[in-house]
C-alpha cells in the first residue's frame, strides 16, 4: 500500500514558502497524532540543546548559543515518531503473521509503534514471539560461531552513537569480519573516497562560523527544506546580511527559493518572507559535472583574457577579440582590469598549495561551450554569470548534498566541486570552505570511530595491541557488496544496528527474495519495518532504547556522543522515560552478542555498560589526537571539533599539496535498450513527510502531494510530447540493456518544474528499478539520482481529475 485509504489523493499546487504556518501545523499534527501533546512539547524544548539530545534526524550542527526551539519540521515529526505512545507488543505480534504483516506498507508497519521487548520468530505460527534477552543472545552467538566471519555481514544505520559504534566494529572484528557496511555507503560514500584524493580530508572542512564570515555560497543538489531545515537559519541569516547563495539544483525547491522563519513573528505576522537563493540554476539530470566545468572554464579563459590585457584600458581594436567565443571573457576582464585587478584565480595559493592545475586547466579550456550546455542543460550565459558571482566573491562555502553523490558520476562530482573551491582558494580560511551536508545523525561519527569495510581505514595495529587479538585484514564488505554476496548466496547472516537495509538498498525485488535465504537475522531496533518482517531462516528483533530515552545503567544515568556534518562532536542526554522496562540499550545490546559469541575477552563490556564514559576513554586511546580529552569537552558548547588539517591548509594527500582532479568525462555512457524517444533520466527524492525510509505520512506539502506516494514529477513538454496528460498513470522501465524486466506501475503524472528529459519519484518506491551494478564505480555509491528510464502508459487507466 502507498497511498492513504482515509484521504484520497490530492494534487495542489503550493505557493507558500518554507517554514511559516504550514511548519508550525504540521508540527501540531504529528504531537496529536502521536498522543503526545504534553510531552512532545516539553522533549523538544531540549532538542539540539547543549544539555539536551541531539536530533536522531539529520546531521545538521548544534550551535553553541541555540534559538529557543533549534528544532526543524522533521526534527519534530522524528522525535513525536519515537517518543510515540504507540506500541508493537507481545499482543500485536500474537494477532499479526509475518505474511499479513509483509503486505503493509513502510508507513503502516512504523506507526505501530515502539518494540516492547526481545522476540523471535517461530517458523511453525510465522509469528514473532517472545525470548528471554540472555536466550537470545545465547542463541545467536550459536548460530554466529557455525558461521565462517566472511559469512556474516554487520550492518550499521547513522543513528548509533560513537559509543555503541565503536563496541559494534570491535565485536565485529574480533568475530574476525570486515564485513561493516553502513548507511554512509548508500549516501556520502562519493565524498569519502573524493575529498581525501582532493584535499586529504574525508569529510567537508566547513564550519557553522564560515557561514557568518563568507560573502557568497554555492549550494549544489540538496534541499535544505525537506533534508536539512534547521540549515535554513544559516541561509537566511546569510541571506539577511546580503550574501549571495548561488543554487544549483535539478528541481525547482521551495526551501531553496523562500522562507518563512516559524520563531520571527516579524515573519510570522506580516507577509514578510526571505528570498534564499540570488540566483538559481536548473541542471539537468546528471549535468553537474558539466555544469561545474562551465563555471570554472569560464573563470579559467576570463583569467586568461585578463593577463592579456593587465591593467591597461582596453579600448578599440585591443578589446575585438579575434575569437568571438573569448567575448564575455576580454569584457568582464576589462571591467576587473579598470578595477586594477590583475587576476580572477588565486595564483598564489595555486603554486604553494596545489599539484595538478595546468592540466586541469588545459581539459577545462579544451570542452566546448555547446557541449557543456547540452550536457549541463545551463546556456553560456548562466555558467559565466555564476563565475562573475563567483569571482567577485572573496570567501565562498560552497555546501553540497547526496544529489551529486548518490551518482554514477558521484566521485566525479565532488572532484569537481573540490576543483572549484581550489581555483580562488576557498578552502582554509574564514569564511571560505567546502561544507558536505550529511544526511543521517551520526553517519558521519560512525565512520570515525572504526565502522568501515576498508582496513586501511581502521587502526588495526592499536586495537590489536588495545584488546590482545589479531583483526583480520582483508577487504570487507560496503553495502553494495554485502547486496551482492547476498543475491550469491555467500552470505549466511546479517546483524543490523538500526537501519531498514532492504528498503533503502538497490534492485529490492530480488534482495527480499535472497533475504529470505538467510540463515540468520538479527535486528536492533526501536520500531517495526519492513527488513524485519522479510526475515532470514532464523530472525530476532532485539528492541533498544531510543536516543531521546534516559539511558540508566549502574552508575547513573549515561550519555552518548554523536558527530555532526561539521565535524564536531556533541554530548547527547536522553530525557524521555524508556517505552518499555523490556529494552536494553544499544551498548549493551552489543556487548551481550560480543560475550555469547566470543567467550572471554580482552574487553571490558560489562565495565563499558555499566559507565559509557568508559567506552570514551577507549576511544579516546585508540583516536588520541581526534577525541583528546573527551569526556571533559563531551557537552562543550558547540561541540568540540575533529582536527581536519585541510582546515589549516595542510594537505594530507601523496603529493603533500591539494589535487586538481580532472573528470575524465562529461556524463556517462549507458548501454540503453528500447525507445530512446521515451527516455528519461529518473532521479529520487524524499517527501516532506519522511527521512531516508522512514515515512511519517502522505503529505509533500512543498511540492502540492497529498494522500500518495506514487507519483511521478515531469516537465510539461515531456508530457504533451509522449502524449500524456497531468494526472494519468503511467509505468516506468529501467532503460539499461542489462537491467531489462524491472519496472514500478501506476505512477500518477504530476507537471513540476523540472528540466526536460528528466522525471522523479520517491525513494524508496523508485529503488526496484535501480540494477545493484548501477553505482560510482570507485565509491560504490548506488546511483539514486541518475538513473535512464522509458515510460509507457499504463494499462487500463485514465486520467485523474487534480
């Protein structure tokens, strides 16, 4: 089911901004609808605080002096879905099969509420019923040691904590398994694998002060109004003191176009709203890299043209160009040459800080301007005026999300936008900095401490040496590989630490047919989804404490730390009382695994549960220079920051300098079988009513969406020239030549303002259509952003009145 039964589906077109009134209801809403109209309030009176808990969300910062609510829209709906009064007891799965409960919606399935207490399930009533925790883990730590550790996967969402993230890649490890995809696999991984090659930093250097000093921002393919809102406050301060905020986008957003701030009664009670982006560019799908080369070409021949001229006039014949394609560059040169300016690039910062620019600059100068404008879907004149805004800058943050890094091209992307940032030197200085907004709480911060597939990356040495094992060092795992050696049936066993891995993987039609192939699955969650009701030959959900929960172990109640997309780390404190005296935490959760599995161990887990300040300690001795005195800075307000030396231009790269990185294409090649008059490039998108799988209702109230989630947004001359009509329902089919037979029907057309040849839908409904194969090949991020697709009508329907 994806639409709502109660409310037949509504399409409206919404021409308000932002946040405002619409915000504040809709907040309203989720606290009534959750039962918890009293206590919502009082828990988000904490939220993103600095003694209070940090939003399970989005990964956006928690500043040091924080509104009086430092909460978004979704940062609401995500803690009302927590804090629920809602329960899937012992009773409801006593009512429920797992066959009923596999044809309800991701929607119907969460909103029964929080997990009660440990279960398993029973093959001969295809129930979940109830198990004692130690027989649980007693059970499985049997099932784990039949099992070869490259048998066995160990999944992680970004919710978990540091502590619980640490605990979780030791156990794994000691297990003997590098198997440790996670959630940042399927997001950012793009960025993780490009910085690092780029600038010698895995994350973005930006920090919330570059915002308050930068005189310009670039924000490229993610939409703070649905992703990131509180980011919102940013823009629209900057905005307030005159910044210019260049968007590149594919859609047309509504939180990137306007804004209605619900704490300014200035705003609230007049029609007074702040104009985010100053300008804003419409790429098409898959046209990013393009796009970006556009804008540095023109920075990079306008340079040229200026050196030419120097600080002299230039008038009569000197300003005929011979070349007419070098126009717009000799005049913006004279204009910055009248200024007595002598260049656009920082060529001091080129020479002492970068390798690679000349070549760089040769391949630039090389793409014609009709090709990037048939690629990037922008004319000449919008990428030179997004340089002009670009040069006359003197510090730019140039801020990205996963619409350039869940991509084929994803590697490709972030090289490029690291280019960008090079060319002026905007990267390690106030103001000036590359700012990766991160998608989940803590997805970065798990990858901090330990959780990654790759050994190179963990420090093997200092664990073994920490807790007297020997880790394996082979290759393990990421998220697109685990998939893969599932559909193989290499895999025998899949632990997951929080998450909903199936619906949020690629190709799920036949991942759920493998799933069930399983040995062994194991679930440590808060609420029911679907990766638990298709379940492996054995299956238990293990429930845990949400983080808004007081924690309470033996010495007090605990604390838990998170990362932010800044790169800072924050204290979390839980305040709501427990859904269940049946739940454990995730700490020890993980330690009662690690015990029943491993037997006597170097590691103190039963010390670790009993005070998490513990944990700190080992992670601070395993990641000295990164967490130096951490649990004395662990509620520092504004968190404390992990040292990234890019930040200070120290490049921690092979050649000891920044790299510019050439793209070695524009958009790439796809093998495509069937009618390419019919096709489009699919893109996915969340709705406002939702965060990553986890959909809170059916309401897309930016983009007019009510009632559904089966939807498909077009550009209005695609739909009258494939003979369609706004409203009628139509079916999409993957495109690849080798992905033949996967389809999703009965989209319902809605026209949006999306460049032609392009479409989208949601995610997750949209990702059967997505191959496993179809990924950045060196991040193996799954391409959720760019995907070639035919469309036909779909049989047997109308149109719909809108």
């Amino acid at each position: 089911m994806t639409g709502n039964p109660k409310n037949p589906p509504k399409i409206r077109a919404y021409d308000g901004p932002a946040g405002g009134w619409g915000s504040a209801r809709s907040v309203g809403e989720v606290l009534l609808r959750e039962h918890i109209p009293a206590k919502g309030p009082n828990l988000l009176a904490h939220q993103n605080k600095p003694d209070g808990y940090m939003c399970v969300s989005c990964a956006w910062a928690k500043p040091a002096k924080p509104h009086p609510l430092e909460f978004c829209e979704n940062g609401a709906k995500a803690t009302a879905w927590e804090v629920t009064d809602r329960r899937a007891d012992v009773e409801f799965f006593a009512r429920h099969s797992l066959t009923e409960l596999a044809s309800w919606s991701d929607h119907d399935l969460e909103e029964q509420g929080r997990l009660t207490q440990p279960m398993r399930f029973n093959p001969d009533s295809d129930r979940y019923e109830p198990v004692e925790w130690e027989a649980a883990f007693a059970e499985i730590g049997r099932e784990l040691r039949a099992l070869a550790p490259e048998q066995v996967d160990f999944y992680t969402s970004g919710r978990a904590s540091l502590e619980a993230s640490y605990m979780y890649q030791l156990f794994a490890r000691m297990y003997g398994s590098n198997n440790l995809p996670d959630s940042s696999n399927m997001c950012h991984e793009s960025s993780s694998v490009a910085l690092p090659e780029s600038i010698g930093a895995s994350v973005g250097t930006a920090i919330l002060s570059d915002f308050q000093n930068c005189d310009c921002i670039f924000y490229i393919a993610q939409n703070v109004g649905t992703s990131s809102p509180r980011l919102l406050h940013d823009l629209q301060d900057a905005a307030d003191r005159g910044v210019r905020i260049v968007t590149i986008n594919l859609l047309r957003e509504r939180g990137l176009e306007r804004f209605k701030n619900p704490q300014a009664p200035s705003q609230m009670l007049s029609g007074k709203e702040t104009i985010i982006s100053t300008e804003y560019y419409q790429v098409r799908n898959g046209g990013d890299t393009a796009a970006l080369f556009g804008i540095c070409k023109a920075l990079i021949e306008t340079d040229d043209a200026l050196r030419l001229t120097g600080t002299s006039k230039v008038t009569g014949a000197d300003a005929e160009p011979k070349d007419q394609t070098n126009a717009a560059q000799v005049a913006y040169a004279a204009s910055i040459a009248a200024a007595d300016k002598k260049h656009i690039l920082d060529h001091d910062f080129i020479k002492e800080h970068t390798t690679g620019f000349e070549q760089f600059a040769s391949i630039t100068r090389a793409h014609s301007w009709e090709e990037l404008e048939r690629v990037s879907g922008l004319s000449r004149q919008q990428m030179e005026q997004a340089a002009n805004t670009y040069a006359n800058a003197q510090a730019v943050v140039i801020a990205y999300g996963m619409g350039v890094t869940q991509h084929i091209m994803g590697v490709d992307n972030v090289h490029m936008i690291a280019n960008l940032a090079l060319l002026r030197g905007n990267i390690g200085k106030p103001g000036a900095n590359i700012c990766a907004v991160r998608g989940h709480s803590n997805v970065q911060g798990q990858r901090t401490v330990g959780i990654t597939e790759k050994p190179g990356l963990a420090p093997l040495d200092k664990l073994a040496q920490l807790y007297r094992f020997e880790p394996p060092r082979w290759m393990g795992h990421s998220t697109v590989e685990t998939c893969g050696a599932i559909l193989r049936g290499e895999s025998r066993a899949f632990i997951g630490l929080g998450g909903n891995f199936l619906r949020a993987v690629p190709d799920t039609d036949l991942m759920e047919k493998a799933w069930r192939k399983l040995r062994l699955t194991v679930a440590i969650a808060t609420k029911l989804n679907r990766s638990h009701v298709v379940h492996g030959e054995i299956a238990y959900l293990l429930p845990c404490l949400g983080r808004l929960e007081i924690d309470e172990q033996e010495s007090g109640p605990q604390a838990v730390s998170i990362e932010s997309s800044i790169a800072h780390f924050h204290g979390s404190r839980g305040r709501a009382t427990p859904a269940s005296t049946g739940l454990r935490s995730e700490p020890a959760i993980i330690a009662g695994l690690a015990k029943a599995t491993l037997g006597a161990t170097a590691v103190p887990w039963d010390r670790w549960v009993a005070n998490y300040a513990e944990i700190r300690d080992a992670i601070e001795e395993t990641y000295p220079e990164t967490f130096k005195n951490f649990n004395k800075r662990l509620f520092q307000p504004g968190g404390f920051p992990r040292p990234l030396p890019a930040r200070e231009r120290k490049w921690v790269t092979p050649t000891g300098k920044a790299n510019f990185i050439a793209p070695a294409r524009l958009f790439p090649e796809f093998d495509i079988r069937g009618d390419t008059s019919r096709l489009l490039y699919l893109a996915t998108l969340r709705s406002n009513d939702q965060f990553n799988t986890t959909v809170y209702g059916y309401s897309d109230r930016f983009r007019g969406v009510e009632g559904t989630r089966m939807v498909v947004f077009m550009n209005g001359e695609d739909i009258r020239r494939l003979g369609f009509v706004e409203g009628e329902s139509i079916d999409l089919h993957t495109a690849l030549a080798d992905a033949a037979g996967r389809q999703i029907s009965g989209l319902r057309i809605i026209e949006y303002a999306i460049p032609e040849g392009c479409c989208a839908a949601y995610y997750p409904e949209a990702n059967p259509l997505f191959p496993l194969a179809h990924h950045d090949k060196k991040s193996k991020t799954p391409s959720y952003k760019l995907l070639p697709v035919l469309v036909s009508r779909s049989i047997g329907t109308t149109a719909v009145d809108g």
